[in-house]
C-alpha cells in the first residue's frame, strides 16, 4: 500500500519521552497510516508527523511510541511483532531495534516470511526476501522498472501483486511467491500514479488498484481484464471488509493541491457508491490518508485525516467520531486563570482548541471560517478586567474578538494573508482598551497597538517586515516597560507604554549581522524585574542560546553551557521562571540538524538561578504554562500535544534538593484569583512564621501561624474566606508576613 510514498511524506521523528510526563491532548495531527491489531482490535497504532502513537482502549487515551513514524504492519499470527519503517518491535511496539530493510508484506500463513522491495539506480528494483522475520535477507527478483506496492493473497500465499511507476506502469503478478513474475492487462493512463492496491482477502483472483488521477479499478480473473468501477481522484487507500467482501472503503484527498477528499463505500462490490462523511471534518479540510478495518468487529473502522487526527466508526460509517490516538502540534497554550481547567491550545491546523476538564476532553471553538489546515491559530488572551472579552491570534485569518466567553466570534479589521499571519497578543494588566499585537509571516508583518479594545489599530513599525512578533511581554511591575521578542530583527524595550522603542540586545547571539539568532521568548523575574531571562533559536549551522540580563536588558550573558554538552544546536523555544520559587527556572528546546548534528530537543530544569541545568524531557518542545490554580503543574506545548507534570515530579526524578539562603515571601499565586491562591514563602532556618491577611481598610481578616522545625520552601492556601469561614467580597487584600527578624507584605486581589 503506497508503502514507498509514504515513507519520503513521513518528515519528523519523535524521541521518548519519559514517563513522568503525560500526555492530555488535543486530539488532531497529520496522520499518514493507521493499523488495528487483528486480534486485539482495541489497539490501535498511528503514524503521524507529531511520531508513533498507540492505544489500547479503541482511541480514549494514547501514548507516544519509541519508534519510527512510517507505515505500520503488525505480524498477523504474533501481533507482538510490528514493524514501521527500518524498525521492528516484538513488544507491541514499547521497545524499537533496527532492521536493514523496511517490510512492506507479511506472509499471512508464516509471518517469518516478510518482504520488502529496494529501488536502484537505473530504474531497476529488487524484490528482498526475509525467512527469519527480518533477520536476513536475499534478493527474490530483480525488476526492469521502479516497481512499488507489494501485496500478498491471504487465501493463496503463493500469489503476489505488485505494480510499476515508470514507462511501463502497469500491475504485475506472481504465482510462485515472488521468484517470477508476468505483467498483468492493466496499463496505467499517461501522467496517473498507482497510489494503492487491495486484494480480497478470500478470493486472490479480485483485485482493487486506486490512482492519483482517475480513480478505482477492479479485476476479477487475477489481472486478465479490468474494470473501471470509481471515478474520484487522489485514492490513498482502500480497505475490504473480511467477513462481506463485497464491502469496500476507499479514501481519498491530498493536502498538496487541495483536493477535498471523501469516505466512499460499497456494499456491492463496487457497482455502486456512498460517500460516508457524516462526522468528518468540513469540506474545506478533508484530507483522508489511511484506513484500516477491525478485523473481529468490521463495522468498526479507523480513518487517519491530515490535520485532524485519527476519526472512528462503530456503524459502518454511517457516523464517524473524533478519537484521541493522535494529538495535535500545538503552537501555544493558554491557562484560563479564573476557571479551573479550563485550556486553550493554540494549533497548527485546527483553530484554538479547548478543554473544560484539564484535557480529558476537548472540542473547537468555532471563528465562523473555514477550519483549513495550515492556518497557524496561536496565542489566546482573556481580558483580566472583564472576562466575556477574549481574543485569538487566528494565524492567515487574523485577529479575532469574542464578547460572550468565546461562544461567537468577530473578526476585527487587523486581517491576515497566506503571508501574513497574527501571531501573538498581550493585553495591558490594568487597561484592558489597551492591548498589543504581533504578526508573522514571508512578507509584510509588524508590531500593532490598540487603544480602544480591537476597534481600531496603528503600525508601531517595530520591524517593518523584517522579523516575526513571537512574545509580548509586560513588566508586572511597572506596565509602562514592555519588551517584545522579535525573531531574527531582536528583542526590543519600551519605557512609556510603546511610544519609543529601543533594542535591548547588547550581548545577544548574532548570527549573520545584522541579524540576530531568533529572539523566541522571555521571561521576567517580578520580584526584581531587572532580572530577565531570554530564549534564542538556532538557524542552519548556528547555534542558538539561552541568556540572562540583570540590568533590564541592557546587557546580556550566557547561563546554557551545562546544556550545550548535552544539546549542541540549543535551538530554544520558551523560557519560564518558577511561579513559586524564583531561582527555578525551565526552558524548552527543539530538535534541529541532521545525522551527526542532530539535537533531540527537550525540557531542561535549573534549581539555581541557571548555573547548571538537567534535562527531564526529551523531543521537540515549545510553550511552557504552568496552571494558575496549581503553580506546581507544569503544561508543554509540542508537536505530539500538551504534556504535564508537577515540579514535585521532576525534582524527585533528578534529584534535587534546595535549601534556601535567605527568608523570602513570594506574590501569591494566582493574582488576580476567584476562589483559592497559594501564599509561598522560604526560612532560611527553623522558625514560626505568621501569616495574616488585611482587607483594604486595614482590617484583618485571616490569620495562620505555622511552626518550622527545619528550613526549606513552604505554603499555604487560603480559599478566600475570613476567620468564622464566610466568604469574603472582590477586592484588594494585604498579606504579611513575619518571623522572629523577617517582615514583608504583598498585595493580592480577588475577584469573583
């Protein structure tokens, strides 16, 4: 099955990762093969750009595999056995080693007979044979032209089929399992491509072949004459029923040239048609790629979409539903800060998606356009002073405004264009008329401001064309300081609310002046906001890097050379200061180079201010969040979805310990909060600390004294309540704190 074609579409591979990390969606991804183990048909297996997925519960949950993300064939008589590309595993894919060909048909009587086919120079190609399940391998047959597909009968394993792409393409047959071969009656038209070939699995002389251009064609006397039985184009696969074989699926579209493609079935054998599509994505973005059939229960089927995911049907396709075997590449991540587990993930093809219970499940926001594929939606904000108001970076679309929670969207007169994306969104923390936009893109694209809620919008003419708005940053304590992260033009600073702009980037890493290497992100320390911490990408053979200013971006040094041994390219997406503990900090990288200069990619944690760092993930990672009602979990965006995890779980996981060295009081966390925050604090050595509460009028409300016997990090959680337990109204509030020579007081506000 197009096992050749698929494997130069399969472009990224994942690296593990490990287990103290979990995955909670969103569902979606470019998915090029799916395959149902025959025996245990809950489980089921994905190859996608985001990697190697599996499930074990018919696609309510799913894991990322250690393997390759090619297409996936599972020994028939051991389902243990699975190869995918040039690997094979004999633990339903948990451990992965290295084979010298890929398979491309399993003998379906004795599966240590596995195939491949090796394309040479000269348009010559080479049938491989494996009687040892891929230990060794001979030559079979040498064909005179680029053969491809190679397919077995199940009720006669002496027949093979296979066909041609060069000037003789055509079907070719073998009644001696492989070792001769004649070419059958079918010729393929000028300019078509074989894209698929299905043989009934109890009857060898039936053949189906599915192509680029003209559609399906079927043989019922093993290649001597063919019909032509489907007009469509772009067939990708085509799937029999085992148990009624004159039931038939076929899939079909192409991303490339956008052609939409369907789910059509026969139950006639091919006389007639149905497009089964109910369920599916729209008309705009259905692209199908794969199917495979549960061999037990064949009512039950599994579609791979590109740019949404892995779709299943319980009915034969008369209703197809959203699964979660595959996730989404996500660009972004936001955390609702005032309704607990409530999730926006920014994606790469689907829009903005959204999670009401912390990513169990997730559904779309609907912007009233077309959900096409490659539309960059990325950065979600909620207005901090009116929570109806929310905004969406929608990528080609533009920047998009919702009044009613984000249950219906307008699209404002800031517009983007195939070149010209909206990218990033900040609004002022205590003028919500005011907010801040950045664009991306190949052409024109800038920084924009707006002084009237999204209404109208002036061109600070930042960068004017030149670089890319990733983050838009204010100092949390003084808001008139901005910076903004600028891609390859820098990293800029205002000082008087984005009148007048500067570059701060003495010391940054230039690459190929004047240019810098790619300024993606920053982060600011809100107890002393001259401490700045800044993410710098790699470009070619450049290498990017991860650098701290202590003097507000006026200068800037390097704090990544305990990362370098361990990452080469430190290509760095994201880097975030701990909610709770200041000296922490995390940083994201992604995989960059090839071969010999290939770098994973992955999460690094730092205990200390960014002296040294360890890794705790590996694989291509992006946006870091943590959860504004529990700052000890941990959200990654990366192209296989959002993982999570506690900090808990990667300190214990390293090893690592923190003793403080001073006592501190830390902002509590969340503020702005509605129901609970978390008051954190350090002593330096055992102590008893107070915690009291005042309202505006200088009344205590709330009072915790705490015992210390030992120094270390500690907390508290205050629910919003006073002494006798009533809940307390909206406003500002003070907590102090103060041990035997410690005092200290911050400000938090509640809002309900």
């Amino acid at each position: 099955m197009k096992h050749i074609l698929l494997l130069l579409l399969i472009l990224i591979f994942i690296l593990p990762t490990p287990a103290q990390w979990q995955l909670v969606g969103p569902p979606g991804g470019r998915v090029w093969h799916v395959a149902v183990d025959p025996k245990f048909p809950e489980i089921v297996y994905a190859s996608s750009d985001g990697g190697l997925f599996k499930t074990t519960d018919g696609g309510a949950t799913t894991k990322l595999l250690d393997g390759p993300a090619s297409f996936i064939l599972i020994d028939p008589v051991n389902t243990n056995i699975i190869y995918s590309g040039v690997s094979k595993s004999t633990d339903q894919g948990e451990t992965w080693r290295r084979i010298e060909f890929p398979v491309y048909a399993i003998n379906p009587v004795n599966s240590n007979h596995v195939y491949s086919v090796s394309s040479e120079p000269n348009n010559i190609s080479r049938l491989l044979a494996s009687y040892d399940a891929g230990e060794t391998w001979s030559t079979n047959y040498v064909f005179n032209t680029n053969s491809g597909s190679l397919s077995i009968a199940h009720s006669d394993t002496n027949i093979f089929y296979c066909f041609s792409h060069d000037s003789g393409t055509g079907v070719y047959k073998s009644t001696n399992a492989g070792r001769t071969w004649r070419k059958t009656s079918f010729q393929l038209l000028p300019r078509d491509i074989f894209m698929d070939m299905t043989i009934n699995p109890l009857n060898p002389q039936t053949v189906f072949v599915g192509t680029k251009d003209y559609g399906v064609y079927k043989t019922i006397d093993g290649g001597n004459s063919w019909t032509y039985i489907l007009s469509t184009a772009w067939v990708q696969e085509i799937a029999i029923n085992p148990v009624d074989t004159s039931i038939i699926y076929v899939v079909t579209g192409d991303y490339l040239t956008g052609y939409v493609g369907n789910v059509f079935k026969t139950t006639n054998g091919g006389n007639s048609w149905t497009i089964m599509n109910n369920g599916l994505p729209s008309d705009y973005n259905r692209y199908i790629y794969a199917i495979d059939i549960n061999q037990l229960q064949p009512e039950e089927v599994y579609i791979g979409t590109y740019g949404f995911g892995v779709y299943k049907t319980t009915n034969g396709g008369q209703r197809w539903q959203w699964t979660n075997i595959s996730p989404a590449p996500v660009l972004d991540i936001y955390c609702d800060p005032i309704n607990k587990g409530h999730i926006y993930a920014g994606t790469w093809d689907q829009g903005i998606l959204k999670t009401t219970d912390t990513g169990r499940t997730w559904a779309r926001l609907d912007f009233g356009v077309p959900r096409t594929v490659q539309t960059f939606f990325r950065q979600y904000a909620i207005n901090p002073n009116n929570q109806n108001v929310h905004y969406a970076a929608g990528g080609t679309y533009g920047l998009f405004k919702s009044t009613d929670s984000g249950l219906n969207w307008q699209l404002t007169s800031l517009q983007g264009s195939f070149d010209t994306f909206v990218w990033s969104i900040a609004i002022h923390p205590t003028n919500s008329e005011s907010l801040f936009i950045g664009q991306t893109g190949w052409l024109a694209r800038d920084l924009y401001r707006s002084t009237d809620a999204a209404v109208t919008f002036e061109n600070l003419h930042l960068i004017n064309g030149t670089g890319s708005i990733e983050i838009i940053r204010f100092d949390p304590q003084n808001h008139n300081i901005i910076y903004v992260c600028a891609g390859e033009s820098g990293l800029f600073k205002t000082t008087n609310g984005g009148d007048n702009w500067f570059n701060a980037d003495s010391g940054l890493i230039i690459t190929d002046p004047p240019l810098r290497a790619s300024v993606n992100s920053i982060d600011i320390n809100q107890y002393n906001t001259d401490i700045l911490y800044v993410c710098q990408s790699a470009a070619g053979s450049n290498k990017g890097g991860l650098l701290q200013s202590t003097s507000g971006g006026l200068s800037w040094f390097r704090i990544d050379s305990s990362i370098a041994p361990m990452e080469k390219n430190l290509k760095f997406q994201d880097v975030h200061i701990f909610p709770l503990n200041p000296s922490w900090l995390l940083t994201t990288a992604s995989a960059h180079g090839q071969f010999a200069t290939f770098s994973p990619g992955g999460v690094f944690l730092s205990t200390n201010n960014g002296i040294t760092w360890q890794r705790v993930r590996t694989g291509s990672s992006f946006d870091i969040e943590f959860d504004p009602f529990n700052p000890h979990r941990i959200y990654i965006a990366t192209w296989a979805g959002i993982y999570t995890t506690t900090d808990s779980v990667l300190l214990s996981v390293n090893d690592i310990k923190s003793i403080p060295t001073e006592t501190i009081l830390y902002q509590n966390y969340p503020n702005p909060f509605n129901s609970t925050t978390i008051i954190r604090y350090a002593v330096k050595t055992s102590a008893t600390a107070s915690i009291r509460i005042f309202n505006i009028l200088g009344k205590e409300v709330k009072s915790f004294q705490v015992n210390h016997a030992k120094p270390g990090e500690y907390e508290i959680i205050w629910d919003g309540t006073d002494k006798n337990g009533f809940a307390l109204p909206s406003g500002v509030y003070f907590f102090r704190m103060q041990t035997n020579n410690f005092i200290a007081v911050k400000k938090m506000l509640m809002i309900k």
